[in-house]
C-alpha cells in the first residue's frame, strides 16, 4: 500500500531543523498540507520554502511551545487555512546544558521541562479536541531512547522524555475510542545539530569525534541514524499501515537496545 496524505492536514512543531525540518518535507512529498511550527523565524521560514519549492503546499508560524497562547494559535492558524487536523507531529525539544546533576542550572532545568514535557502537554491539549470531533486523527510525540535508559549529563532532558511517554501513554488511553491514535517515537542516536551540541559537552575537549566514532561503533549497525530514517517511522505511525496501533514507544536505533 503507497502513502497518500492528499487532503490532510499536519501541524509539525520544532520542524526549522533535524527530524521535524524531515518529517515535514516528508509529509508535504505525499500530498499533507503542513504547518510549520518553530520558535526560530529563520530555520522555520526555510522549511516553508524548502516545501514550497518542491510543489507542496504549507504554513509558518512561530511559537513558543511552553507558551498556551502560542499553542492555540498554531491551532487556530490550521484550522483557518485548512479547517482541520489530520496528523500531529508533536516533535519540539531542547536538551538543555549538558553537566553533571550537582551543577545543572535551575533555570535551565525550568527551560527543559517547560519545552520537552509542558509543551508536547499543551500540544495534546490544543490539538486533541479537534482531532476528537473529527473522530479522526493521529499524533506523534517524539521522545527518546532516552525514554528507556539514562545518559550521563543530560539528566533532565531524560527524566523529560520518561515523561513525554507518560504523557503519550496515558493520552492514547483516553481517545482510544474517540477516533485518535497517540504514539512516540523513540529514536537513538540521530545525526543532527542537537546530539552534536550534546557530545560536544560530554566529550573531553576537542574529542567529539572520537567520542562520536566509539558510540557508532556500539550501534549493531555501525552508524546514527538520519533525520529522514526517524521521519519514516513517525509516516508509518500516523499512516493507515499503523490503524491498530497507539500508545507505543517506537523505538528506532539501529539495534542497539535490543
């Protein structure tokens, strides 16, 4: 069975780079029409223009996902153009500072939780209740392998994503019978700014690389994996190929945690 999202509308936030710039170019090949969510004006910009300049059609709006104003206008904005939501990529993350427990910012801890945890909530919020009087509807959260086990100096953004499945698996449980599927995805390591960023913090002073070619190397299949892999995943998740399907954690990660 081929994908064919003509006709159906994706909100996608964090999607101004990595896996949500992916998924969003991913959706807008196969016909969804998608909002594109960033607090960055410029990264968000570019994959409206990247989508629009590959004939597909989509929306920016900037936001803040920790912010309930900003979320329900990103709603509101769908709704507007298109006059429903058929498919949400519930995807902005932060990993915050990278540091030991004993020395991690309280604000910093704030900022983690209000974008990783409060903002994939008020997503849910804002987005469910259309989604529910469509009786139709399918959701994403990204999580992490993050969601399973603990990485040193990332501390809060792994107890975030713990929750973020809390938050997924409890949600699929109240639209189960509403129409809506709730999922996560819950990649391992990916090829994107924000794991360099991390491994920029953990590894000794100008050892990323090396740090980078030893975690490759423990992955089953030798490599990360790239933005567009997770993209396919998080596809299939919202597709008619995954109808029996929700409250799951999907892992991708090269078999390294099997």
């Amino acid at each position: 069975m081929q994908i064919d999202f003509t006709g159906k509308v994706a909100i996608v936030t964090g999607a101004g780079g990595g896996i949500g710039r992916a998924v969003s170019l991913s959706l807008a090949r196969i016909g969804a029409k998608v909002l594109v969510v960033d607090l960055s004006s410029e990264q968000g910009l570019e994959t409206d223009q990247l989508i629009k300049a590959a004939g597909g059609t989509s929306l920016f709006v900037s936001a803040d996902v920790s912010v309930s104003a900003d979320v329900a206008n990103y709603v509101d904005e769908a709704m507007r153009a298109w006059g429903r939501i058929d498919i949400f990529m519930n995807n902005a993350g932060w990993q915050g500072a990278v540091t030991s427990l004993v020395d991690y910012p309280d604000d910093i801890f704030d900022k983690v939780m209000a974008i990783n945890v409060r903002g994939v909530f008020l997503g849910l919020k804002h987005v469910l209740p259309v989604m529910i009087a469509q009786r139709s509807g399918a959701v994403v959260n990204t999580a992490s392998l993050g969601s399973y086990v603990g990485t040193r100096q990332i501390a809060p953004y792994i107890a975030s994503k713990h929750a973020v499945m809390g938050l997924t698996k409890s949600v699929a449980m109240e639209v189960a019978r509403k129409g809506v599927r709730v999922n996560a995805v819950c990649p391992g390591a990916v090829d994107t700014p924000m794991l360099r960023d991390i491994e920029a913090g953990q590894a000794e002073p100008g050892a990323a690389k090396e740090l980078r070619a030893k975690r490759a190397a423990m992955i089953p299949e030798g490599r990360y994996a790239l933005p567009e892999e997770v993209a396919n995943l998080m596809i299939y998740l919202v597709s008619e190929l995954s109808t029996h399907i929700t409250g799951q954690g999907m892992q991708i990660n090269g078999g390294l945690n099997s």
